[in-house]
C-alpha cells in the first residue's frame, strides 16, 4: 500500500486509524454478520454507533442537553437555506459576515428567503481576511447572526468569536473541532463532515432546543429542525455508514484530546508559514492575523511556476495542491488527521523547489 499525503480540501485525508478499524469491520461488523452498510438504521447495532457518535461530539463541543446534535443530509450547503427558512421570518432581519466564498453562499440562500443585512463585508479584499471586531455592525433584535468560522478557499479564520447580541450561527464546516473553543458562544452550529469529522454525506448540526422550537412549522418536515429532534435524526434513514465514521473519528479526537490536537494543527501551519515569510518567492494571500491553521493558501510569482509546483508536488506524492478554481494558486490543506511528517515533505519540497526556480 502506498499512501499519499493528501493535501485536499474535502472530501479531506482521514485518520488511518480509523481506515484500517473500518476496513476490519467492513463485511462483518463486530460479528454481527453484516456491514453498517446493510444493516437496518432501527436495529440494536446501528443504534448504539449513532448514540455513541451523538454523545461523543457532545463531550467534544462541551455541550449539554439544551443543545441537541442532529446528522442531516446535504451539506453545508443545505443548511445555508434551511437555516434562513427555520427562522428567518417576515418583517425580521438576519446579519451576515460576507468574507469569503462559503459566507457568500449562505448570503446568496439567505436573501431568497428573507431580509439579510450584511454585518461585514471583506469578501473581495486582497489580502484575504476576516472582519475587525469594530467592523460588524449587527442588528438590534436580528433573528440571528450567521458567520462562516473559517474560509477554506481564502485561507482566512476567526481566531476569536465576536459577540452579536443575536443568537449565534456558525459554519464550522472547515474547522470544527481543531481548537479549543466555548461552543456555547454559538446557538447553533453546522458542519459538513468531509472536512475533520469523516466522509462525505452527513453535515453535523448543534442547535439549543429552545432555539430549534421557534422554528417555521409551515415549511416541509423534513427542512424543519424539530423534526430531526424528534426523531434522534432517524426521521428517514439516515447515512449510517458516514455515521459510523464520524463515530470512528470522534473517538480517534477523544483520544488525542484538543489540545494536542490544537498545538499540532498550529505547528503544522506554522512550519509552512516560515517558509512563505523567509521567501521573496512565495507569497501568501491571507493577512498574518488571520491566517488559518487549517488551509494554508499561497502564491507563486506566475501561474505557469504553479502548474509545474503542483506536476511536480504530485509527483513526489504529494496530491491535491491546486487552489480552488475560483482564485488558483496553492491551498495546502491540513486538517485534524493530516500527518506531521507530510507538511514537513511539503516544506522540504518548497525549499527545494524555490532553489530550482527562483
């Protein structure tokens, strides 16, 4: 087997271990005799995976029983509508942070629903990055405020959560759980999986059940909060093989405990950000500030040197370096389970490669 060092932004590398438990367990799940693929989303197997996976982000996040936490098809994307259609009444307003590609999307969703009042807007600015604290000006008595915690195309994070005075949205999708953080600053939380939780197919969401009540009644069940609180999120059948995954993965978090998980995330950033501060060749595209520990974003002094970096990156096994198709450039993404040992290849590799082209 031969292992590359996936620097992809989602679907995202995960945790070997948590490959090779699934591997194992694949065709004959803990001797039940089937696959979590095939067995039923009400049996006494499938059942303790998706509690366990429930109670393990929610020791993660430090989150008690006012919030429940729900597995719900579709993506962030989903909930970029389903959000605005839960809460977003008529005559109420609802503030947006618009600094990247992902807070422009769940703006653009938003507006089809209801009134949206842009907070801050910095989606354009070059160097990319998020909003000062006295930049956001939030709405007295807003339904809510939305905010995207980390852009994964510009490479731009919050590094501390503002205070709205509304309850509090956030689209963690790109670094949920990869840092020490009081989840219950936020009223409410979602994330795609394919990022730092697992595969692809299930978004995460954290919501206070007191919030999730106020919810629209007059939208279709399956897009109404309460609903899947009813239900445990067993509603419809859900995608229990992503599930189990995210069980596996949270359990691989536990164990490494966040801190850890935290100090190594910011020491592996840091290591690719020396590189880009000592050159004159690389030059990196979020301001210091906000630099996200999570997707580490740069340029080279033409498009034609960045082609051959990603050709020839690949070729010394390291995968999936383009940046994302709307902006180019280099993205090294580097999340929860990315190893040590493969930044430290990629930084080599740029030493090197500077030496040979600059």
């Amino acid at each position: 087997m031969a292992r590359v060092y996936n620097f992809g932004a989602g679907p995202a590398i995960m945790p070997l271990d948590v490959l090779q438990e699934a591997q194992a367990d694949l065709v004959d799940f803990k001797g039940s005799g089937m696959s979590v693929m095939e067995m039923s989303h009400r049996g006494k197997e499938y059942d303790a995976i998706h509690n366990e996976a429930i109670a393990n982000l929610r020791e993660l996040m430090g989150l008690n029983d006012d919030y429940a936490i729900l597995f719900i098809q579709g993506g962030a994307s989903l909930q970029f509508a389903m959000l605005p259609m839960n809460f977003l009444g008529e005559g109420q307003t609802a503030d947006y942070v618009n600094a990247g590609s992902w807070g422009a999307a769940a703006v653009k969703q938003a507006r089809m629903i209801g009134n949206v009042n842009i907070a801050a807007d910095c989606q354009k600015d070059i160097p990319t990055r998020m909003p000062d604290a006295g930049e956001m000006k939030w709405t007295p008595g807003a339904a809510y405020s939305h905010l995207t915690t980390n852009e994964t195309i510009s490479g731009a994070q919050f590094k501390s959560i503002p205070e709205t005075g509304s309850p509090l949205v956030g689209d963690m999708s790109s670094d949920i759980l990869s840092r020490p953080l009081d989840y219950t600053k936020f009223t409410m939380i979602y994330a795609g999986a394919q990022k730092n939780l697992g595969p692809s197919g299930v978004a995460m969401v954290a919501i206070r059940k007191d919030f999730a009540g106020k919810g629209s009644i007059s939208i279709p069940t399956m897009l109404r909060y309460q609903t899947h609180i009813e239900n445990n999120s067993l509603y419809n059948t859900p995608p229990c093989f992503s599930i189990y995954m995210l069980c596996l993965t949270t359990r691989w978090l536990k164990k490494n405990g966040m801190q850890k998980i935290f100090q190594t995330n910011r020491d592996k950033a840091q290591l690719i950000y020396d590189v880009i501060d000592a050159s004159g060749f690389y030059r990196g595209t979020a301001k210091k500030e906000y630099r996200s520990d999570m997707n580490v974003t740069f340029r080279l002094p033409t498009e034609e040197l960045e082609t051959l970096f990603i050709k020839q990156a690949s070729e010394a096994g390291m995968k999936q370096l383009k940046g994302h198709r709307s902006v180019g450039g280099i993205r090294a993404s580097i999340y929860n389970a990315f190893p040590a040992a493969g930044v430290k290849a990629l930084v080599d590799f740029m030493k090197d490669f500077e030496k040979r082209n600059g």
